[in-house]
C-alpha cells in the first residue's frame, strides 16, 4: 500500500440495507420494495417454501429463464455482481420476502 500523509483520512463507504419484496403468489415475479446501490444481496428464505429468483437489468421483471435460480425453504442465498436491487425479481408463494443489500467499494478505508 502506498505511503499517506498523516493528515489524510479515509471514510467507510460501505453500506448496508434491509429490503423486502411482497410476494403474490403464483408464478408472478416482483421486483423488491427498494430499489437501492448494491454490490449484493442477501436472501435468508425463512417463508416456509421455495422462492425462485431471477436476475437482470432494471427494465425487466422477468429476465430470460437462463438467470432463474431457486432458494429452498431455510437456506440462505448470495446473489454477487449487481449494481442495483431492482436487477433481482422472485416469485414464491404469497407473504413477504426480507433480504439485505449489501454495497462495498474497493477504496481503501480507515476507522475513524
């Protein structure tokens, strides 16, 4: 790592944020409730039953069939490589999903 000088001070950009999506039911894909910067996502299904997921760009609810992947009852799952929560859609039965948004820079960072 290069040298600083002593007065120079990083600041912690991470951040880190609860979201939820209000399932249907059915086999109607939702975006989440928020649509917030994110490095990732991560999904904990504690709904009782399998969710499906998939991913994509923000102008489509229901990407191509070749991004679904399914979280089963009481697994938890990371989806990496997004810019944004609104890339993610799931369908499973009717209640809310809650989730966490994760976004992480790669700057160099120090306590304050």
């Amino acid at each position: 790592m290069p040298t600083r000088q002593s007065d120079t001070r990083y600041i912690n950009i991470n951040q880190c944020f609860n979201i939820d999506f209000t399932l249907t039911g059915a086999s109607n894909y939702v975006k989440p409730n928020q649509s917030l910067r994110c490095s990732e996502v991560v999904i904990n299904n504690i709904t009782g039953g399998d969710i499906t997921f998939k991913h994509g760009n923000s102008e489509s609810v229901a990407p191509a069939s070749a991004t679904a992947f399914t979280v089963k009852a009481g697994t938890q799952f990371t989806v990496m490589g997004l810019s944004n929560t609104d890339q993610l859609s799931c369908e499973g039965a009717a209640g809310t999903l809650e989730a966490r948004a994760h976004f992480y820079s790669s700057t160099p960072q120090v306590r304050q």
